[in-house]
C-alpha cells in the first residue's frame, strides 16, 4: 500500500513537472512574440521618455528597438520620390529604402543623444539613418544643426542644401541654413533664407527671432522690432524674443523699453544669463551702476565664460558715459 502511494506521488510530482515544464516554454514562446512585436513599442515609449526628459531612458529604448527590429524578420522594401534630375523622364527621383523602422529610430536615437551634448555620437546616428534612407530630409537637418554645434558650418550648409533639394518645403532646413549663413557673416544670404522660411510657414515664432537679430546686425533696427513683436506675437513664452527686442531697443537708445524686455525675459526663464548681461549694460548706460553691478555679478555666476566680452562692453559703455557732457 505505502509503496502504491509512493508511486502516485512520484507520477503526480513527474506530471507536476512536465506541466511545469510545458508552462515555461509557453511563456518562453509568448516572451519571445511579445518580444519580437514590441520594436514599435520600444519606440513610441522612448519617444514619450525623450518628451519628459528622460533622455537615457529614451536612448536605451530606441537602442534595443533597433536590437528587436533587427532581429525581426525583414520590413518590405519601400520606395519614396523626391524631385529632381532623374531617368526616368517624370521629373522626380525614385529610391528604394529597405529598412525604414531603423531609420527612424536611429534619427530619434540622434535626436536624444544631441539633447544630452553628444554630438558625435548624435552625427553617427544621423549617417545611419540616412545611409539607410538617402532621402531622409529631416535627418539632413538635424545632422546639419549636430556639424553646426560642433563648428562645421560648411558642411552643416551642405546638408541643409541637401534637405532643401529634396523637399523645397522644408522651413526648417531654411532657418538653420539662414543660422548658418549668418555665423559665416553672410547677413544678406541668412535674411534671404528667413525670408523662405517664413513664405513656407508663417507661424514658425523662431525664425522672426532669427530673421530680428540678422536685421539688427543689418542696421535695419525697426523691421527688426517688427519681426521681434511677431515672434512674441506668436509665443509670448519665447525668452530669446524678449532679450533680442530689448537689444534692438538698447541700439535705438531706448533704454527703457530695453530694461523691461530684459527683465521680462529673465522672468521666463531665471538663468537666463545673457539677458542679465543685456540688462546690466542698459542699466549702466541709463546711469544706475549699483543695479547694473548686481545683473554683471549674476550673469558671470551663471556663465563664467561672459566674463572677457562682458568686462570690455563695460569699459566700452563706461568709456561712452565719461565722454558725454
């Protein structure tokens, strides 16, 4: 009788076993569709993470989305057109991408990693997607405003060119072009490109406040207001808006229009060192040195790098009050 039961228990515990044992395989299997369905999902929660500023999250999501997809079987092959010289006699050129899931997340992954600074890391990323999508248009930007941070104006230049022919529509690609004029000096050339910009997209509040600050080095002060007070018009949260229309009135000697643009941009964003610089340079020219002292304190506190520019436009706005009668 015991040893019956032994062998009961022995069958019941051999059947506990391999139920067990079937169980775990069939979780295995559904971890392993769960996990091969989920590149799409690793994406849009990587790109939920980048929105709230999680970037390393948002970066270790779009990594193994790229893992899953890789892994995954093959995407069909896609075509896109653009315009252009081609041979096919219809006036657009056509190109075959085989993988635009990866594309797109390394153009995402790219974006992250030139949130956190990476910009070598963030140009890699780009060369990816676009080497996967040769016609990638907002891949071209991007990579362009990467090679821009890093000093390499002549090829950010050459990669908006490259977005601009394939998508003439592209007022993105036209803004940071204008940008990248202006670092070159080429005022007329980067107001040109604001112009395009905004004859593509009116409501783009950045670009009047780049279009503003290329009319100011121009010299063209009130079309540099106008497009100053459209930008705030558009955003009135835009802090750059506000200290750009207080330099513009600061060179119009308006000094008090220029104190209380400044001041309401530090309102908007409270490390907003330049525009304590801005502040305490009209403070001083407007006879107030105490006050104008205590904005020079703060705004090398918040960038020590100021301190070489800032210290000759004291002297230079110094020297200016000592000349007057």
């Amino acid at each position: 009788m015991k040893g019956r039961n032994v062998k009961r228990v022995k069958k019941a515990t051999l059947a506990l076993v391999q139920t067990a044992a079937i169980l775990l395989v069939y979780l295995s299997a559904v971890a392993q569709a769960q996990t091969a369905l989920s590149a799409d999902q690793l994406l849009k929660r990587g790109i939920k993470h980048y929105q709230n500023q999680n970037l390393d999250a948002a970066i270790a999501d779009f990594t193994r989305a790229i893992e899953v997809n890789s892994g995954a079987s093959r995407m069909p092959v896609m075509s896109f057109s653009f315009a252009g010289g081609n041979s096919n006699g219809d006036g657009f050129d056509t190109v075959a991408v085989a993988d635009p899931f990866n594309a797109l997340a390394y153009y995402n992954r790219g974006i992250a990693w030139f949130s956190k600074g990476e910009l070598d890391q963030a140009i890699a990323d780009f060369d990816k997607a676009i080497r996967i999508n040769p016609v990638y248009t907002d891949a071209y930007v991007r990579r362009g405003r990467s090679l821009q941070s890093k000093g390499e104006t002549d090829l950010a230049i050459a990669d908006y060119d490259k977005a601009i022919r394939l998508d003439p529509r592209s007022a993105f690609a036209y803004n940071n072009r204008g940008i990248a004029q202006r670092v070159k000096s080429d005022i007329a050339g980067a107001i040109s490109d604001f112009d395009k910009a905004i004859s593509i997209n009116p409501r783009l509040a950045e670009v009047y406040v780049n279009r503003g600050a290329a009319r100011c080095v121009a010299g063209e002060i009130s079309g540099a207001i106008a497009d100053l007070d459209k930008a705030i018009s558009i955003n009135p949260l835009n802090a750059m808006a506000f200290n750009n229309r207080g330099k513009a009135h600061q060179l119009r000697s308006d000094l008090r229009a220029a104190i209380a643009d400044y001041s309401q941009a530090i309102k908007l964003v409270p490390d907003y060192s330049l525009a304590y610089a801005n502040r305490g340079l009209a403070l001083l020219s407007a006879g107030k040195p105490d006050q104008a002292e205590s904005d020079f304190k703060r705004a090398r506190q918040l960038n020590p790098d100021l301190k070489p520019s800032l210290d000759q436009l004291i002297d230079e706005v110094k020297s200016s009050r000592a000349a007057k009668p």
